[in-house]
C-alpha cells in the first residue's frame, strides 16, 4: 500500500509574531527603540554622579587657587613689613621712607639722624591679615620704654603691594627758639614750626657751647605708638652755665639805680622808689653766643601799681669776654621800645 507523506503546515502569522517577541524579550537589539526603564535609571545616575564629581572637583581647584592666592598675598606683605622693621632696627631711615612714604617733615629722617639713636630691637611680624585688596599686619617690637605692639595696614596697588601706615611720628619744639637758636639732633635743626617726624628710638639733642650760654642734650623719645604721648622738646642751658642769675642780678641793680635821677635813661616819668622783687620774664640766645633777657618788677608811679621791664642783653665780644647793657625801665606795654645802653649801678 502506497505511503503516504505527511502534509506540512505553514505557522500562522500570529504564531510567528509570538516568537519573535519572546526572543526580543530574551535578547533585546538596540535598534533605536526604547530601552527598558531599569537601565534608564542606571545611566541617569551615573550621569549625575560624573557630574557631581566635575562640580566638587571644580569647586575644590576654586578654593585651593583662592587659598593659595591668599597666602601669597600674606607671605608678600609679611615680607614687606619684616623689611620696614629691618630698615629702622637698623638705622636705615632712606630704605624705611621708600618703603613708606610719609606726610609731615622728613628733613630728620635721616640715616645720620636714626642712626644715632637707641633704635628698636627684637621686631617681629605676628600675623597678617588679608582681605581683597586691604590687609592689616600686627607686628611688635621692643622700644626704649618696653614692648610695643602696632597694627600697619597694607593695600594692593597695580604694581603689587604697599604698606601705608608709616610709624613715624611728629616731635614739636616746648617754644619757638628766640634769635634762631633750638635744638637739633646730629646736626639738624627741629622744624621751628609745625613738627619734625622721627622713627621709632631714643634721641638726645645736640650740646651746644657758646661765649654766654651751654645747652646740654635734651632727651627726645618715640615709641612710634600714636596712642602715647611724645613730650615737646625743649632747650636746657646747662645749670653752671646759665647766664640767668647775672641778667637777674642786673636788672635789679638797673631798677635800683632809677631811685637816682637820671642814673638810668630812660625812666618812666613819676616812678616812685619802691619796687618790688623782680621776676623772671622770658630769655632768648643768640647765636653768636650771646643772650637776651627781659627781668619784669612791680613799681608805683603817680600812686598806681605798674608793671615794669628790663631788657639784659649780653653780647659775646671775643675770647670769652662778654658785654652787658640795658634798656629800660619801661612799662610793660612799652617793652621793647628802649634802647640799650650801660646797666645802672653795675659795675663798669
């Protein structure tokens, strides 16, 4: 009996269709469709993860340039102000001017000036402080009166750093000297007027000798702390040398001598014999060695109480010899106006 072969039956379409999505499930192609949510997640977390790890990464660079920026600028002020405070410990007043300028009078700041002082020791920077284009440097240091502490400021300036704060400080004269004569230190003059700066140190004026007078060294003193106060300065004659009790001596004899008529010239009119004790007025030295006067007494004339003056001057003449003459006496608001001649009642 013939065999028969067995028919064979194409899939149907829907039975193909189910194949193909069960493998598509099994082994997905990235075909451009959509991808499964699951791995969605997983690339959008390693997305943000990079992209936290850039941020803090970046951020972290900005502040370590900024921190390092910020101890440059410190190490280069400290530097400066370590420099300013080598030049005055060492006497160098020209490289602390340039390093700081300052405002005022700055005919002492001078190396011949600070170099002659006891100067500051043991100058230290202990902090800085920097903020923009500002920074305040605290530094110490050991002056003549003990240990100092100061704040200086410091400002950025387009060709780098500068300190602005100077520790000079302004030294006035007690009184304006009369005839020109007034202390000086190393050889120059303190400013008749206004105030002479000088850096931080322990200063004595120059001694002075003359035919009439001696100065001796006065004490002049900056700590370079504005919060203390700096004494003017003032000439001191020299006590053994000081011609004040013989310019007093002779006045009294001058005064006294106007009880005779016409022994000194010119007498007030009417002066009555009684005077009282003659006082001490003002002085003033000359330079050529000589010294000027004014002795002051109370008197009557016309039965009212004036006040009178004489005017002592002592001229230096040579070789140590010395002239004495008087002018007055006159009443005070007339001081000035007499002229001079020999003293009365002295001794030719």
């Amino acid at each position: 009996m013939p065999t028969r072969m067995p028919e064979f039956e194409m899939p149907r379409e829907s039975s193909r269709a189910s194949v193909r999505a069960a493998r598509a499930a099994r082994s997905p192609i990235d075909d451009g469709s959509e991808a499964p949510r699951g791995r969605a997640r997983l690339i959008a977390g390693i997305v943000a993860s990079v992209a936290l790890l850039l941020g803090a990464g970046a951020s972290a660079m900005v502040q370590r340039a900024a921190a390092d920026a910020r101890a440059a600028d410190s190490d280069a002020v400290a530097r400066l102000a370590a420099q300013y405070l080598d030049a005055i410990e060492d006497g160098r007043a020209a490289d602390a001017t340039a390093l700081v300028p300052v405002e005022g009078d700055e005919a002492l700041l001078v190396d011949a000036v600070l170099g002659a002082a006891v100067r500051i020791s043991d100058a230290v920077v202990r902090r800085v402080d920097v903020g923009g284009d500002g920074a305040t440097v605290q530094v110490a240091y050991r002056a003549w009166n003990g240990p100092v502490r100061r704040a200086i400021d410091a400002q950025r300036t387009p060709e780098g750093w500068r300190l602005t704060t100077s520790l000079a400080e302004p030294v006035a004269l007690e009184a304006e000297p009369v005839f020109g004569v007034g202390p000086s230190i190393a050889g120059l003059p303190l400013a008749v007027r206004g105030a002479s700066l000088l850096y931080p140190g322990l200063y004595l004026t120059d001694a002075a000798r003359a035919a009439v007078w001696t100065l001796s060294p006065a004490r002049v003193a900056v700590d370079g702390d504005p919060s203390t106060v700096t004494n003017p300065v003032a000439m001191q004659l020299a006590g053994a040398s000081s011609p004040l009790p013989a310019m007093v001596d002779l006045a009294a004899l001058h005064l006294a001598a106007c009880r005779d008529a016409g022994a000194c010239v010119p007498a007030p009119r009417g002066l009555d014999a009684r005077l009282g004790e003659t006082t001490w007025s003002s002085l003033g030295l000359a330079g050529d060695g000589g010294v000027a006067g004014r002795i002051g007494s109370a008197a009557e004339r016309a039965g009212e109480q004036v006040e009178v003056v004489v005017d002592v001057l002592a001229t230096a003449t040579g070789r140590g010899a010395v002239a004495w003459s008087c002018a007055g006496p006159v009443p005070l608001d007339d001081a000035g106006t007499a002229p001079f001649g020999p003293c009365g009642g002295a001794p030719p």
